[in-house]
C-alpha cells in the first residue's frame, strides 16, 4: 500500500502515519523527519536545509526529490509506504508521479486532513508542552512566528494539490478535527473502500468501532464466508459514502452506534430477568424472556 498524507502542520498527520505504519507494516516516509536527521547530521543536505527549515520556508524541490528516489528504493519500503510532508509543492508531485512511473509502482491514495486553521496554533502549542514535559528536545520550527510562515506555505504551495490529486481521482478528504481514533477508522474505512487493505485487516478497527454488533458478526462471518464478504463489500460501500460526506456520515456512525448501545441494553437486561427466574427455578418463562426480549 502507498499513500501520501496531506494536511498543514498540525492537522496530524505524524500520528496518523505512526498508526498506519502499526497496523500495516509499512514505512512512514517523513521527508521533515529526514532533512532533521540531515540537520543533525550536518551532511551537506543538511547545511543546505538548516537555515530554510528554521525560518518556516521550503527546501528545494530537487533536494526532497532526491530524498525520496533514494528512501523508497530502501528494502523496507517495498511493503509499501506513508509519505508524510512529501510532496509539498506540485512540482514535486509531478516528480513523484514520474519517480513512480519509472519504478513501476502505484499510489493508491492520497489523504487529505482538513482542519480549522483556528484549531493548529493551539495544537502546536499542546505538542510542544508535551515534548517539553517529557525532557524531548523543541523543533526550533515550532514558534508561533515560524508557524505562521509554515502555514503560509503550506497555503500557497501544498494546498494546490489538493486540486491536482482530485484531477487525478486519488483524493480522499478525511475530517481531522475528530478524535484520533475516529480519523484513525475513517482513514481505514476509505483504505478498505479504495481496495488498498483486504477487509480482514480492516476487522480489527471495525471491531473497536461498535464491540457487540461488531463481535457478533465476526463470529457469524468466520463460519460463513461468502457472507462475511459480502458484508465486507456493502461497508465498503457505505464508507466511501461517508468519506465523500463526512459530517453526515459520522451523524449515521453515531446514529448506528446508538442504537447498538440501546440493543446491548435491552439484551442484558433480558438476560438479567432470564438469571433472576433460574434462580427461582422458572427455567421455561426465563428462556422465553430472554428470546422476546433480546428481538426488540
Ligand atoms: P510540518 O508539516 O509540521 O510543518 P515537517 O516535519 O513535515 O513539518 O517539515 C518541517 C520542515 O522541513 C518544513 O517546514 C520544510 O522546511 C522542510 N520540509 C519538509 N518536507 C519538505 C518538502 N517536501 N519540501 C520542502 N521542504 C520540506
């Protein structure tokens, strides 16, 4: 599976990538990652990066390109990959396009995380308290005042491909001002609808999403199948709905778990009655509850 994570600094797509690289075994490709390691390192990369990196601006073209021709022929990336921060500017999508071409290897998706500009500078903020309580050394990237020209940057020279991915049908927009997790389920969900992940995979998250309905089904699916592909095919389905409308889709999601709550309700409480009449050793009335209950 490769993917590219869009989104400006902050909408989260390091944690994204980092969850996705857990699940799936792939490589997070990180071109900001890289070019502070370069920092660090002083290679000549880096002393070319230095002074750009602090002040917010973009690295040439040329140098990311050549970054990313390099790491994607790495024998860990042959599983697949998240590009995250690359490509950046529309000549580097065309690059990478062509990069791709010669290597004979296919992008499968791009996800876009959109997030209320409002919402970054306090989420920047949030990550630099944290990495400052755990003793981590501060981007010197992470100022309000660089966060600024970052987000200007992103908004003059990233933000195109947002058209230019959706030209090439390959855009798949995701809520980021959600939880985590709940992005974490809709990038899965838009994976599992695209065809990069095998709906097996996919089970997993599924699960967590709604645990009694969900479990029931996996059970059900792994003595049948046929059915379980079938249904398998059919969230696909909706899930690429909800993708392309995501405010009502997480209206259905919460409509849908609601009701699953309410049915695990009034099920235990069945079950309940049911134990209570055992006891009294009404074994009979106790299974005809349990049924007529559990139904509605
Ligand atoms: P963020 O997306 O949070 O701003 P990154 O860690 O992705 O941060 O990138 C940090 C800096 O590294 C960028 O501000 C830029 O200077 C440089 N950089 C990273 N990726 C690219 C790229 N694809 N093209 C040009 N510069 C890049």
């Amino acid at each position: 599976m490769r993917i590219i994570l869009l989104g400006p600094p902050g909408s989260g797509k390091g944690t994204q990538a980092q969850l996705l690289v857990q699940r799936y075994g792939i490589v997070q490709l990180s071109t900001g990652e890289m070019l502070r390691a370069a920092v660090a390192a002083g290679t000549p990369v880096g002393l070319k990066a230095k002074e750009i990196m602090a002040s917010g601006g973009l690295v040439p073209d040329e140098v990311v390109v050549g970054i990313i021709s390099d790491r994607i022929d790495q024998p860990d990336a042959r599983n697949g990959f998240i590009l995250d921060g690359f490509p950046r500017t529309v000549p580097q999508a065309a690059a990478l396009d062509e990069l791709l071409k010669q290597k004979h290897l296919k992008l499968d998706a791009v996800i876009e995380l959109r997030v209320n500009e409002s919402a970054l500078l306090n989420r920047v903020e949030t990550r630099v308290a944290q990495m400052r309580e755990r003793g981590e050394e501060v981007r010197v990237d992470d100022t309000p005042e660089v966060l600024t020209k970052r987000l200007a940057s992103y908004r003059t020279q990233t933000e195109p491909l947002i058209h230019y991915y959706s030209e090439r049908r390959k855009l798949s927009t995701i809520d980021g001002m959600m939880a985590i997790d709940e992005v974490t389920r809709a990038i899965h969900r838009q994976l599992l609808a695209l065809g990069a992940v095998e709906p097996k995979a996919h089970s997993r998250s599924a699960a967590k999403a709604a645990p009694a309905k969900k479990a029931k089904a996996a059970k059900k699916s792994a003595k049948k199948p046929a059915k379980a592909a079938k249904k398998a095919a059919k969230s696909a389905k909706a899930a690429k709905k909800a993708v392309k409308k995501p405010v009502r889709g997480s209206k259905a999601a919460t409509k849908t778990a609601t009701k699953a709550a309410t049915k695990k309700a009034a099920k235990k409480a069945a079950k309940a009655t049911a134990r209570k009449a055992v006891k009294k050793g009404a074994k009979k009335s106790a299974k005809k509850v349990t049924k007529k209950r559990a139904k509605g």
